[in-house]
C-alpha cells in the first residue's frame, strides 16, 4: 500500500516538474515573441523612415542639380560675352543713349569720350579725374578759384581736377551724345565735335568756338549743344584737355550761386 503512495507521489511530482518546465516555456516563448513583434514593428517605423529621408533626399540632390545646371548655364553665356568681340567706342554721327555709355578705357580718343561720359554720368569723380589733363594755365586759374572759395567748398574740392571733374558731372545730360567730327592734329593730339542732346531745352547750352561762330552746317538748335573737345595722347593713354575758359565758367557758377 506504501510503496503504491509512493509511486503516485512519484508520477504526480514528474507531472508537476512537466508542467513547471512548459509552463516557464511558454513564458519565454511569449517574451521572445513579444519581443519578436516589438522589433518588427521598430523595422517598420525604421523603413518608413528610411524611405521618407530617401525621398527627401532626392529631392534635394535634384534640387542641386537644377542649380548646378542654371549655374553652368550662366557660366557658359558669361564666357560667351567675354568671347564676344565688344563693339567698337562711339562711331561717327551714331546716337548712343547714356544706358550704353560703357568705360572702355583710353587707348583712343573715341574710347576717352565714352569713357569721360560714362564716369560722368555714374558719378564716378576718380575715375573721370583720371581722364582729365590741365595744363599751365588752367591749373594755375583753377588753383586761385579754389583760394578764393570757402572753406567748405575746398572740403568737397581737395583738387583742381576735383573741381573740375565734380562740376562736369553735374552737366552732363544723360539722354544720347554722339561725336559728330574727329580731327586728329598729330599722333598724339585730336579734336572732338561731342554732339549731346539736351531734353531741357536751354540755348544757353549751346557751346561756341573761340571765334564766337557756331561751326559750318550746325544751326542753332536749343535741343542739343556741341561741345569742342581737345584730347592729348599721354603715356598713360589718351585725356581730355581741360581750357582756361572753363575754369572761368566753373568761376561765374560759383557766383551765380552766392
């Protein structure tokens, strides 16, 4: 009868280890599923990710690309203007509007005009004193102009050729100028009949040769005024000869002023 016990205390003891053992089983089987899914779903969140950077990114890189591409354009139509041959400086008896007034520097005496006009026109006093020659006579006058100013007005003209180049940019009409003659002296000096159009109208613009005559086929016309230009070939190129006759009109605007 004891040993009967004995062997169903036995077999109820292997059943309860049994079910112990699938018990704790079936626990880390549930853990490693759940796990199981918890990664599946971080490789689902992580892919969905992925695919959105990818798409973004693509974005971006096509982005570059289309800049890249108009950057390349610009580059290739910026060479094809330097490559381009410059038109030639005002040609005789052409209108050239103050919007194409270029610096083309002053090899030639065509060029020193433009030049001259596009710095006065822009303002650009350095540049336009740069162009500028005074010989003798007129540095000698517009020194004793710029004594006699006041104080302030020698601030803003520190020198002759300031004067000169400040006043002229302040006359310049910027609507159309052409060269309506060239004569050259020599190699190393010319003359310039610089036609200007003048919208407002003034006669008083109107420039006239020492002898007082307006020149042979140029009636009087209060729309435009021809203004006599002397150029000089220096080893820094051609500029523009500055008569003692305007340091006296620059004197008479002073006074007008005050």
């Amino acid at each position: 009868m004891r040993f009967k016990i004995f062997l169903t205390s036995i077999a109820i003891i292997a059943v309860g280890a049994v079910w112990w053992h699938e018990h704790i089983e079936t626990i880390r089987l549930q853990a490693e599923l759940d796990f199981a899914h918890h990664t599946h779903r971080e490789f689902i969140a992580l892919q969905a990710e992925h695919d959105r950077l990818g798409a973004n990114h693509a974005d971006e890189l096509e982005a570059l690309r289309r800049a890249n591409a108009e950057r390349n354009r610009l580059l290739l139509e910026l060479e094809a203007r330097k490559a381009a041959p410059k038109p030639p400086p005002f040609s005789l008896g052409e209108w050239i509007p103050s919007r194409f007034w270029e610096n083309r520097g002053n090899a030639s005496p065509r060029a020193a005009i433009e030049t001259t006009l596009w710095a006065a026109a822009g303002g650009d006093i350095s540049s336009l004193e740069s162009m500028l020659e005074l010989d003798a006579t007129t540095l000698a006058k517009s020194q004793v102009l710029l004594a006699t100013l006041p104080t302030e007005y020698r601030e803003v003209y520190p020198t002759p050729a300031a004067l000169v180049a400040t006043v002229t940019t302040k006359n310049i009409p910027l609507a159309e100028a052409q060269i309506a003659w060239l004569h050259d002296s020599d190699a190393d000096h010319a003359a310039v009949g610089l036609l200007m159009s003048n919208p407002e109208g003034t006669s008083a613009l109107a420039h006239r040769d020492e002898s007082g005559v307006p020149p042979p086929m140029l009636p009087e016309n209060a729309r435009f005024k021809l203004v006599t230009v002397s150029l000089h070939r220096t080893t820094a190129g051609w500029r523009l000869v500055v008569p003692a006759n305007a340091i006296d009109r620059i004197a008479r605007e002073f006074s007008a002023k005050n």
